[in-house]
C-alpha cells in the first residue's frame, strides 16, 4: 500500500473520531457562544476532511491497478462516513435542532445519541486498523532493511572470499611463470651442453683416426 494514502488515511481517521466527539459534545451545550463555537470547529474540521478524502481518491488512482481498486473501495467508505458526519452536523446546527430534539421525545434522544456513540466507536476502530496497517507496514519496511543488509553482508563477504582467491591465483601465476624461466633457462643449458658433448666426441673421433692413419702410415 502506498505510505503517501495511509498517512492521509491516518490523519482522516483522527479526525473523523475528534469530529464525531464533537459532534456528540455539541448536541448537549446549551449556551449559544460555546455552541456556536463548536460548530464553526466542526464545520472547519469537516472541510478538512473532505480535503484529506480528495487527497487519498487522487493517490489512489495513481496507482497500480490492483492496489487501486481496493483503496478506491476503501475510499467508498469514507466518503459514506463523512456523508453521514455531514448529515449529523447539519442537523445538529439546524435553528430548530432543540424544538425537534424536544418534540422528538426521549426515545429519539437515546436513538440519535446510540447513533453518534456508533459513529465514534466505528471512528475510533478505524483509525485502530489504519495504526495496525501502519505498524505493519513498518515492520515489513524494518525486515526489508535487516535482510538488505544481511544480503549487503555476504555479498561483502563473497568479495573478500574472491579477492582472496584471485591474490592466490596470482601468486599461482607468478610461480608458474617462475618455474617457466627456470625450465627455459635449464632447457637452453641443457641444448649448450649437448653441443658441446657432441663437440668432444667429434674432436676425439678425429684424434683417432689421425692416431690410425699415421701408425698405418709408418708402419
């Protein structure tokens, strides 16, 4: 889910729950200064909402398809939430909002008091499952970064592993080239010596024949 829309949820939530407190306080005041007080509090917090609820329809349609339909779902349900606060705070701020109350009777009293007590409770729930959502979200982000760096940490380790095979390879490498020079050098004194064994053997065969030719030749 994207951080950008449950920060938006987050505050929505809050706010909704302080909306429908208030809402709830606003039907019991009975002096006109505080209540007119509450309502401008009211009214200004319901702008807000509606701005928070544009804010999350445009995050969630910059997104993925399947992502986006579930937050679009979701978004549904806010918007029927803040319809009924609307609704609520409307009729609550009505002039004749006390002489309907009076008139209503005591039942509807307890009925629409339930109903405001339901819109809190619904409220408060929300924003207890969108602080879940974001825990989570936390948590996975906070596993995500320890198996990032876990994966950081062999691959730092695979790179000593090959650093240390290619400093042997090349001490490999240098010997090999070592025992090259040697075998050439060896190679060439043993071809020098050759030539020169060949050299005495020529010289002595000579040294024989002229030894025979000449006791054959005084003879």
């Amino acid at each position: 889910m994207s951080e950008v829309f449950e920060g938006y949820e987050r505050q929505y939530c809050e706010l909704s729950a302080n909306l429908s407190r208030k809402c709830y306080s606003a039907s019991a005041i009975t002096d006109s200064e505080q209540k007119r007080q509450k309502f401008s509090d009211i009214n200004s917090g319901i702008d807000e909402a509606d701005v928070l609820i544009r804010k999350m329809d445009l995050e969630a349609r910059s997104l993925q398809p399947g992502v986006k339909a579930s937050l679009l779902a979701k978004l549904r349900e806010y918007k029927a939430d803040l319809n009924k606060l609307k609704k609520e705070f409307k009729r609550i701020s009505s002039p004749n909002a006390h002489d309907e109350l009076l008139e209503s009777g005591i039942a509807d009293i307890h009925s629409v008091s339930a109903e405001q007590r339901d819109r809190l409770s619904m409220s408060v729930e929300r924003l207890n499952q969108s602080s879940e959502r974001i825990k989570e979200s936390r948590r996975t982000v906070l596993e995500t970064e320890e198996l990032g760096i876990s994966i950081l940490e062999d691959l730092h380790q695979q790179r000593q592993t090959l650093l240390h095979a290619h400093n042997k390879l090349y001490d490999v490498d240098s010997a090999i080239d070592k025992s090259k020079k040697v075998l050439t050098t060896m190679s060439r004194r043993i071809t020098k010596n050759k030539w020169i064994v060949i050299s005495i053997i020529v010289a002595l065969v000579l040294a024989i024949i002229l030894i025979l030719y000449y006791k054959i030749s005084h003879g």
